[in-house]
C-alpha cells in the first residue's frame, strides 16, 4: 500500500497539532492526578460539575466526548462518594451529577498538583505566546461552535453541491 501524504494546508497542520497537544495533555493529566488515584477523565468531570450541576449529556457535548462513556465516569465517581445524582428540577428525565464535599477536596488537590506542574511548565513557555495562541483558539472554537451547529443535521457538502440544509430555515 503507498503511504498517504501528510496534509500541509495550516488547518490540517492546525488540526493534526491539536490531536497531538490533546493527548499529551490527556498523559500529563494522568501523571498530575495519579497521586490522587484519579485519571484525566475524572479530573475533566469532576471540573466540569466543580462550579455547577451538570446532566451527563451536557457535560459529554461540552468535552465532546460520547454520553456513555461520561457516564461511566459519572458512576465510578458517584461510587467513590466524590460525586451524586440528584433530580433535575426542570426535567424530571435526567440526573444533575453534583460535587461532594469530598469531591471538592479531592478537585482542589487536583488544582493544586495542576498549578505546580503550570509553574514548572510556565518555565519553558512564552505566557504572551501563550496567550495569543489561547484567543486564536478560542476564536476558531467559536467559528466551529457555529459550524458543527449548523450543520449537525445535515451535510457541510450542501454548501458545494446547493443542496439545502435543514437547519437553514429555522
């Protein structure tokens, strides 16, 4: 089989970095939490419903991660006493994943871990580069945001092709 070229355009580039930040940042996660026996997955949830209750689904299209493997991790925090499921107040057919006081102690001695390596980390990094590489991809998460959207229910080739979307005349 030949190989396949490499794309080159900056959005493969841009993308094909992405994947690869993310999974270290999925190891390094791992290596922070590890001491607390928790995982970046926990960590993702367990920040995710540190601020507010949350139902799974939202929490997994947030992270863009499938519902069911959220709710595993929802459940496995839920059996170690660091989260619960309460009653939905607005929609009697989901749970909200809460945070328990032990949750909150184990999440802050995640932060804790996660502001020690930062310092260590922040030591090999330009902050302002930084900085402007976080706008950058928070502006392209926006146009994305808008795009997925958009175009969840139908097809992204309708824009070549002339075919309608559906979602274009809500």
């Amino acid at each position: 089989m030949k190989p396949i070229d490499k794309p080159e355009d900056s959005l493969s580039r841009f993308s094909l970095s992405i994947f690869h930040i993310n999974g270290l940042l999925m190891r390094s996660g791992d290596i922070i939490t590890r001491s607390i026996d928790q995982s970046s997955a926990r960590w993702q949830v367990l920040g995710r419903i540190g601020y507010k209750p949350q139902t799974v689904a939202k929490i997994a299209r947030d992270m863009g991660h499938a519902r069911q493997s959220v709710q595993r991790v929802a459940d496995v925090l839920v059996n170690e006493g660091l989260a619960i499921y309460k009653d939905h107040q607005t929609d009697r057919r989901t749970k909200l994943v809460e945070l328990t006081p032990r949750g909150a102690e184990v999440l802050g001695a995640i932060y804790e871990q996660y502001a020690e390596w930062n310092q260590h980390l922040i030591t090999k990094l330009d902050p302002e580069q930084l900085d402007k590489i976080a706008d950058a991809l928070e502006n392209v998460g926006r146009i994305l945001e808008k795009e997925v959207s958009f175009f969840s229910n139908g097809s992204w080739k309708s824009m070549n092709t002339g075919e309608k979307n559906e979602n274009e005349n809500k």
